[in-house]
C-alpha cells in the first residue's frame, strides 16, 4: 500500500504591501555576506536609486525567500539582487518565485570553494527558462549599476554626473 503524499504548507500571505517600496530589492544568504554586498547599497544609494537590504536564506528560510520574491513586484521593486556565498541557491531560488530580473552576485566566504568558484557556477549554471544574471565575483557594485542599466529602460535612472558605467 502506498502512503499518501504530504500535504505542503501553504505559503503564509501578506495581506498588506508597502505600495512605496523600493525600485531594487537586495538579498544577501548570510549576516557574514553584508560586507561584500555594501558596494551595491553605495552605488545604488549614489545614484538615488530606492534599495532594501534583507538577509534571507535559501536554505535556512526558503519559506521566507519565497514569500519575499512572490511579493517583490506588487510593492514595487522593479530589480532583485541577490548575493549568496557556497552552493548560492538564493538568485536561482528568487528567480523561480519573480518574474522580475534577477542579478546575482557569486559571494567568496571563509568556507568558499577556489575563492568562489562554487557560487559562481552555481549562480551562472541556471537551467533554461529561469534565467539570472552573473556579475564577477564579489561583483556587487557591478550588480548595481547594472539593475540601474535595467531601470533606465523603463526610463530615468542614467549615470550620475562625471560617473561612468564602467565598473570595476
Ligand atoms: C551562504 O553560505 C551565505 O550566502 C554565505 O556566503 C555562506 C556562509 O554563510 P554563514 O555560514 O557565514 O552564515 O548561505
């Protein structure tokens, strides 16, 4: 006799949504990858562009990391970055629940494998049809001037005065 299926707990909703949320939502895995990520939240704060920063985990709150990402776009947010070291499942696991653009930043942490190479393919490495976008390792300013690239598409946000888009 087969055992039945368990049911999934339904993800919790969120009645109420902050209408004026920020253009770029960043996630970071870990309290330990908020340094590395700081670049992004300068280049984005420089160029007046309206950020959040959260730690959410894709393996210790995937719960959380969905409810966030299936909400990004009704609050408003129009760019997702997501920073994660090791396996780095977090861009992929926010991709599979937005259909915003997802930038993912390969983090180097003191348990990386070849100083981030194991973030790297396993952000790079998205199967077909669910697609992210892969700046260099530790790349977080590269992440925002390029969410800032994909906002301007829709109109307005070009490079601030005596800057260039060329990152480092
Ligand atoms: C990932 O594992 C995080 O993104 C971080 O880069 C790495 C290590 O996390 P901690 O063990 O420092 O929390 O989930």
């Amino acid at each position: 006799m087969s055992q039945a299926e368990p049911t999934p707990t339904p993800l919790p909703v969120i009645d109420e949504f902050d209408e004026s949320g920020p253009l770029v939502g960043i996630l970071i895995g870990s309290e330990s990858d908020r340094e590395a990520i700081e670049p992004a939240v300068t280049e984005l704060n420089e160029r007046a562009i309206s950020n959040e920063l959260l730690v959410l985990s894709a393996h210790r709150d995937p719960r959380g990391v969905a409810e966030y990402a299936s909400q990004a776009a009704v609050r408003g947010v129009r760019v997702i970055i997501a920073g994660a070291g090791m396996a780095a499942a977090l861009p992929g696991v926010v991709a599979a629940y937005t259909d915003l653009p997802v930038i993912g930043v390969p983090l180097t942490s003191s348990k990386s494998v070849m100083g981030g190479l194991d973030a790297l393919l396993s952000i790079v490495q998205m199967p077909p049809g669910v697609p992210v976008a892969c700046v260099s390792v530790n790349g977080a300013r590269n992440a925002a001037v390029l969410a800032a690239k994909i906002l301007a598409q829709g109109g307005g946000y070009p490079d601030p005065p005596g800057r260039s888009s060329a990152a480092a």
